[in-house]
C-alpha cells in the first residue's frame, strides 16, 4: 500500500513548487539538486516550467503524482 501524499499539496500556497524549494515542499524527502539530475535524465515530473529563464518550477499536483508513484511503504 502506498502512502497517501495528496496532503502535501493541501498545506502548500502555489499551484507550483520551485525547484529550490522542494525540499521543503517535501519535508525534506527531496532535494533541489536530485531534482535537477533526474529532469536531465527525463525522470522528474511532467509539466516543468522554466521562469526568467533559468528557474524551474513543477505543478504541485504533477509532482505529488510522481512523488506518489516513486514511492512505497515499508
């Protein structure tokens, strides 16, 4: 059974989560850089947006999505 990870969307203010700020958006589960890593690799969440450029931002329910479906309970 997986863990339900649709409240993390709930407590947060945005329809989008900047890169940089997704380990806080996350608890702390991810982080920036692993992020970056696996867009280049075509493994992180759809629907990234790049802003003024060079920042990244995800839709906070793509990215709860692919959070939910990279993880497991233990």
């Amino acid at each position: 059974m997986k863990p339900d990870l649709s409240r993390l969307k709930n407590k947060w203010s945005s329809p989008f989560v900047a890169r940089e700020k997704v380990g806080e958006f996350s608890g702390g589960i991810l982080h920036p850089r692993t992020m970056a890593n696996l867009d280049a690799l075509g493994q992180g969440p759809k629907g990234r947006i790049r802003v003024a450029g060079k920042k990244i931002a995800y839709p906070v329910d793509e990215l709860v999505e692919w959070m939910q479906s990279r993880c497991e309970a233990v």
